[in-house]
C-alpha cells in the first residue's frame, strides 16, 4: 500500500531495482536523525544507535505493521502466522542449549522470501505486543542488512568476535517499528573471517536469548540448500519456518531442505507469494476492505 | 467437491501456461520439420487398367446341359485370387524394370511383398475388375499393370483349355474302359446263346427251339395217320377191283386195244412229260401193238377178233394204276416213320436238357441285361464326348469367358499421391498436439506448489500462506503474443498448403544459408 511496487514480479528483482534509492534513502534517514518521531531508546542501552526509520523499513519490503494505514490481506495473512507461531512456542518445553524463542526462518532455495517473511512476521509480532528481535544471519549481498542500509553498523560478527553479553543489547538496533529491534551481520571485523563459521552463529544465538528474555527471536537465515547455517542453527532454534515460494519450489528441494532441518523438532511451512486465491484457502473470501477500520481513527 | 476440481483445474491450467512458449516452439519445430519431410516425399504415380471379365451369358445357357463346366463367375473369381501368387510375382517382376531395384536376396523378399501388398485387384461391379499400382517411376507403374493383366489374359485363357482338356481325357478313359467290359459281355452273351441254342427264344417273340421240334413232331404224326388213312383206302380198292378183265369185255366204245392204248398215251401225256417212264412205256406198247395187228380190229372188224387172238384175261389198269399208288403210299410211311423217329429222339434229347439246366433262361437273362446295361453306359459316353467336342469348339470359336479390355494401362502424366494437403493438415495437428503433450508433460513433471492445499500433502503443518505482494502481472500481452504465435503457425500452415512444394521444400536451403 505505501510500497508501490513495479510489475516485475519477483522481490529480489524489485529489491535490487530499488536498491540506489533505498541505500540513498537510508543513509539519509539515517544521518539526519530528523527523519521520523524517535522512539524511546532501550534504557540499558549505554550507547543508543539510530532507530532504523520506516522509509528504510518498507524499502526492504516491510508491507505490515503500526504504521499501516487499513488492513491488507497480507498483514491478515502474517497475522495468521505470527499467531500459530506465538502458539507453538508457548507450546514449546524448556531445553538445555535450545532457545525456544528463536524462530528459524528458511527456505530451500535463494530468493523465495525469507527476507520478505521473516521482517514482516517480526513487524506483525511486534506490533502484536511481543518485543521482537530480528537477526540477519545471512550476511551475503542482498541481506536484510544490505537492505536495511545498516551493512557498516556492528551486528553479529561484532558479536562474534567479541563474546560479552552485555554488548548485545548494545548492538541492537531499535526500528520505527515500537518494539521491533534489529541485529545486522555487522561490518567486517579486521582480523575476523569474511563468513562467520556456524559454530559460532549458533552459540552468538543462545547468548542472545539469554541476553534477552522474554524477546521473540525471528533469524533470518540463508538458503539451506545453499549454505551450512540452517542446519546448525536448527538444533538451537525452537522452531523453523520453511518458507516455500508458489509455483516455483519443486517438491524435491523442499524436502531436501526439510532433512537438513530436522535437527529441530517443529518444522513448520509457509506459503509465499502464492497467486492462486481458491475458495478454500484463507482470503478467499474477497472484499476484505469491509474490515478496515474507520479511516478517521 | 465442485471448488476442488476448479481449483484443480486452475492449478494446471496455470501451471501449463507456464509452459506455452515451448510448447509452442515444439509445435513450430515438428511443422516445419514434418512439412519439409512431407513435400520433400516423392510422387506416386498410379497406373491402373479395368477388364471386363464377361460371363457370357447366352452361351452359358446354351452349353449348360450339353457340356461339363463351371460356372464362369466362379473361374474369375479364382483367376484373382490366384494372379498375385508368388511365381506370377516373379515373373511380373523378371518382365519390368523391377529387377534392376534388386540387388541381394532381401531386396527381392521385400520387392516381392510389397508388390503382393501394393498391387490391387478390385471388382468394380459384377463383371468389371479395375488392376492399378502405384510407383514413383510413372512408366514402372504402367508396365506392372500391363504384365499384371497379361498374365491375367494368359491364366484365363489356358486354365479353360486345360478343364477342357481334363474332362476329354477323362471320357475317353471311360470310353476306353466301357468298350473292353462290353467286349467281354458280349462274347459271355454270345458262347452262352451258342452252348444252349435251342433252348432259347429266337427272338423277341419266337418260341424255344423245343417248343418247334414238338411241333413238327405233331405235324409228321398227323402226315403219318393222314398217309395210313390213305394206304387202307388204296389197299381196300385194290381187293376189290379184279386183276384182269375178261377178253369180251371191250369198252363201251368198242376200240380196239390199239385205240385203247393210244388213249391212254394221251391221258398220260397230259399228265407226264415225254420223258416220263410211263409214257415210253405206252409208246411201246402202241409200238407193239401196231407190229402185231397192223390195225387188227379194223381189219376184222371189231376187237372180237384181237381178244380172241388174245387167247385170255386182258390185264386191268385200274388195278395196276391202285397198286401203283399204294407202293407210293407205304414208301412215304417208311420216311414219315423214320423222320418221326428221328423227330422224337431230337425232343427227348431237348427236353433232358432242359430238365438238367432249368436256370438257362434265367442266367440268359441276366447276361442279357448286363450287356444292355454296358451297352447304355457306353453309348452314353460316347454322346458325351461328342458334346465336349462340341463345348471344346465353342470354346476356341469363341472364348468361353470373354476378356475385354475397357482401360489399357496409360503412363500416368500426373502425381496421384501422396496427399500432401492430408499428410500437412495431420502434421499440423501433430505439431499442436506435440505443444500441447509438452505442455502436459512438463506440468506433470513439475512438482511447485500453487497452494496450501499441495504444500500440506508434503505432511507438516503449513501455518499459512502469504500472497504475493505485487499484482499478477498482466497476461494480456502474453495472450497476445501466444495467440500470435499460434496464428503465425496456422499462417505458415496455409502457406504450406498454397505455396506448396517449391517453398516448403526449400526450407532447408533458407535456413542453411540463415545459419551460414
């Protein structure tokens, strides 16, 4: 709605079109910090970074949230989800060396949404009420943190490289988004490796929940088919979100991708971009105007 | 259940959009490709030729009780089944040109086959029979059917002579068979009537020969009473007329005994010629009679004189003539009696006979009617060997089933086949049909997911679905180019069609010298 996308009908391509003016657009909100009301930073924050404004936010494809004038169909729909996903982690028992609040958000292939997935649940869970963190561990080109125009603040790797707990509320990058929090991959550190090992991922998430409690933690993961760190964050997520492109994943790649997951025991599936609208399906129902609230208020 | 099939539906209708581009470059690739094949194929040219095959009618009827034959439909109809026999093939193919295409063993299998295959026999109507043939060469195909319906002439023609011929051979055979058994009846016949002559009937209506012996036994009886009858008659009369007559007994007339004499002589002429015994006899005696007397009664004037120089009894001639008579009568008893005797001996021996053999007759008759039996048979083969003569001349006068030929054979100017237009449109429709089977195939093979529907079947909790953010792109542009596409195909299609051979056929050329 506020995002008015062309018709080239894939995200990445949309992304990458969109790619200049956002990176402008983000240095620009990001420097002068005039931008959009700031939110009250966190109080334990000992040096407050910039809140990520929402231009940035809906340039990297934010499509939900407070900000969100009506209702769309698919703020309902990651309505949808984001609810069965709080469900399955209150569900959830208590592990040794698992953070139950860690939602592993995946997908078989590059390109399929999990981006897109992933900030939109966090937004929607946010704005839900839950403080959210969202973790980009995909650090390659294109990343949420590219993205986000947040490529050269500290994040993960910072992280990594320097294990105390207390930096981690540090590196958090609050957002416009009131209780929506971002973690970049962070800048290169020197004398750091360019590609964090998996190892090291996955303990940075455990220090990170247990840095903050009661945050659902959204990661943000790179293709499974592709790259080594789903399958080692799967034993230390509470749950994984396997995001499926319509029309376009084949069967084959999903369960291939689903077997190096299975180190987590709730494996869950999500639909993306799906264009089929049947009868039977969520949505079907048109007309889902009539539900928006009165503009006035 | 209604929604789930449309979805269903749905799903592939769109899922084999995705694929309409190479379904339809394979379509445009199997047109192109079958259109060149189609007119690059070469031309057949089709000879053929009609015969009328004439089951003459007015003959058939003319000759059907007379001469042995089979109905000429039926010799046609075999006529074509066995012309396309394998040694006829072969000379159909040692007499065209045929044999410069073989060049091993198999070449001649498949030559042969294929020529069983390809020539076509067909009856038009009842009496009209069509030979055609196809070939790429227009002057072979003319020359197959021409020897085709040389042999055709030649079977007809030698296939009757040779029935003809089979059934002379066969009557004559018969003939030859009947005369010996006929022969030998007839001697059989001929020794028995021989040995037991007499007792059979001459004839039709003729009695046995015994039944004529006893009869003229009966009639010699009845001579031997009637001669005895006679002999008692004659001997009563000589006892009663005396031996001699008195001297003075002179006849009434007073002659004298030359006159007598004289008289007699005349009686006896008149009864006997002059040869005869009795009347030298008389002569002489008149002879004496004029020596002695010299007329005596005259000279003494009456016969007193003579009888009484007679000095006795004058002899009666009565009694001499009976006495006569009577010897004459006991010598034809003595002959009746014997031929009697003889008569009765002949029956007796007949009727011994007969009494010993009393089936003669019956073995006659049975010899009798083999004979006539053989003797019908025989006759009756020698009529009908005259009536296959007859059927044999009107064969070769005129041909028992007539042969016209209503078309020769021409050399075929123009193509028959193939049907290019056919074989065009059926590539065109495999051309689609290709597209579309890819189309079909490719959907089949993909295994995406188009709703939460398909993604539950992988068997873990689908959470949710969200829908793709931007609008589906248009598709009005695609249609367009997709129905342009087709339609340029359907053009290219009409353009094979109308510009035909030269075009399409040059194809290859075009796109060598594309890629060149």
């Amino acid at each position: 709605m506020t995002h008015v996308p062309t018709p080239r009908p894939h995200l990445i391509e949309r992304a990458v079109q969109t790619l200049g003016p956002t990176l402008l657009g983000g240095r620009q909100a990001a420097v002068p910090p005039a931008g959009a009301p700031p939110p009250p930073p966190p109080p334990s924050a000992p040096l407050p970074p910039a809140p990520i404004g929402l231009e940035a936010l809906h340039a990297a494809g934010l499509a939900v949230g407070s900000s969100g004038v009506s209702r769309s169909r698919v703020g309902e729909e990651l309505g949808v989800i984001h609810q069965a996903m709080l469900r399955t982690m209150r569900g959830l028992p208590q592990e040794e060396q698992r953070a139950s609040r860690a939602v592993l958000v995946t997908s078989a292939r590059p390109g399929e949404g999990k981006s897109f997935t992933a900030l939109n649940l966090a937004a929607a869970t946010a704005a839900g009420g839950s403080p959210t963190l969202l973790v980009d561990v995909d650090g390659k080109r294109g990343s949420l943190t590219e993205l986000l125009g947040v490529a050269e603040a500290p994040g993960l790797r910072t992280l990594v490289a320097d294990p105390r707990a207390a930096a981690v509320a540090a590196l958090v990058r609050p957002t416009a988004e009131p209780r929506l929090s971002i973690l970049p991959y962070g800048a290169v550190q020197p004398g750091g490796p360019p590609v964090l090992p998996a190892q090291m991922i996955t303990e940075a998430v455990l220090r990170i929940a247990a840095a903050l409690p009661g945050h659902v933690i959204i990661l943000d993961s790179p293709p499974c088919l592709a790259t080594s760190e789903p399958s080692a964050l799967a034993a230390v997520a509470g749950q994984v979100l396997m995001v499926v492109e319509a029309e376009r994943t084949q069967r084959a790649e999903v369960e291939a991708a689903l077997d190096l997951v299975d180190a987590c025991p709730v494996l869950q599936l999500v639909l993306n971009r799906a264009r089929l609208v049947t009868g039977n399906s969520f949505g079907g129902y048109g007309g889902y105007g009539t539900y928006a609230p009165p503009s006035g208020s | 259940m209604w929604a789930q099939l449309i979805t269903e539906a749905r799903r592939y209708a769109k899922a084999a959009w995705r694929h309409r581009w190479k379904g339809l470059a394979l379509a445009w690739v199997v047109c192109l490709a079958g259109w060149v094949v189609v007119y690059k194929l070469p031309d057949r040219y089709q000879a053929s030729a009609r015969i009328y095959a004439d089951a003459d009618a007015i003959l058939g009827q003319v000759l059907r009780d007379l001469a042995l034959d089979s109905s000429p439909a039926q010799q046609v109809e075999l006529l074509q089944r066995t012309l396309l026999s394998r040694p006829n093939l072969e000379r159909v193919v040692a007499r065209t040109d045929l044999d410069l295409r073989i060049h091993d063993a198999y070449d001649r299998e498949d030559l042969l086959q294929d020529l069983a295959r390809s020539i076509r026999i067909q009856a038009q109507t009842r009496n009209l029979f069509s030979i055609s043939f196809a070939d790429h060469d227009p002057r072979l195909a003319q020359s197959v059917v021409q020897v085709v319906l040389n042999l055709f002439m030649e079977q007809a023609t030698t296939n009757d002579r040779q029935q003809m011929e089979n059934a002379r051979n066969f009557v004559n055979q018969q003939i030859a068979v009947y005369e010996r058994q006929l022969r030998e009846a007839e001697q059989r016949r001929a020794d028995f009537r021989a040995n037991y002559l007499e007792l059979l009937p001459d004839g039709p209506a003729g009695g046995t020969g015994l039944e004529a012996a006893r009869n003229r036994l009966r009639q010699l009886r009845g001579e031997l009473q009637d001669t005895q009858l006679r002999g008692e008659l004659i001997r009563r009369q000589v006892n009663m007329t005396p031996q001699s007559l008195p001297a003075d007994a002179v006849g009434p007339g007073g002659e004298t005994r030359l006159a007598e004499a004289e008289r007699t002589l005349r009686e006896l002429r008149l009864r006997f010629t002059d040869q005869h015994p009795a009347v030298i006899e008389q002569r002489s005696i008149i002879a004496d009679l004029r020596a002695s007397g010299t007329g005596g009664a005259p000279a003494r004037g009456g016969d007193g004189s003579a009888a009484s120089r007679g000095t006795g009894p004058r002899a009666n001639p009565l009694y001499e003539q009976l006495r006569l008579r009577l010897v004459d009568v006991e010598a034809t008893l003595v002959s009746l009696n014997r031929q009697i005797g003889e008569e009765a001996a002949n029956v007796e021996r007949l009727e011994a006979m007969l009494r010993s053999m009393p089936q003669v007759q019956a073995q006659f008759q049975n010899l009798d009617r083999d004979y006539n039996v053989l003797r019908r048979n025989y006759e009756e083969l020698l009529e009908r060997r005259e009536s296959v003569q007859i059927a044999g001349a009107a064969r070769t006068g005129a041909e028992r089933v007539r042969l016209d030929v209503v078309d020769p054979p021409t050399v075929p100017p123009l193509p028959s086949g193939p049907n290019r237009i056919l074989l065009a449109s059926a590539v065109l429709v495999v051309g689609l049909g290709a597209g579309g089977a890819l189309a079909v195939l490719l959907v089949l093979l993909d295994s995406s997911f188009f709703t939460a529907q398909d993604l539950r079947r992988i068997g873990l909790p689908v959470i949710g679905a969200v829908s793709a953010l931007d609008p589906a792109p248009r598709q009005g542009f695609a249609i367009v180019a997709f129905a342009g596409g087709l339609l340029l195909l359907i053009g290219a299609y009409g353009v094979a069609l109308l510009g035909g051979p030269r075009l399409v056929a040059r194809v290859p050329e075009l796109l060598a010298r594309f890629f060149a």
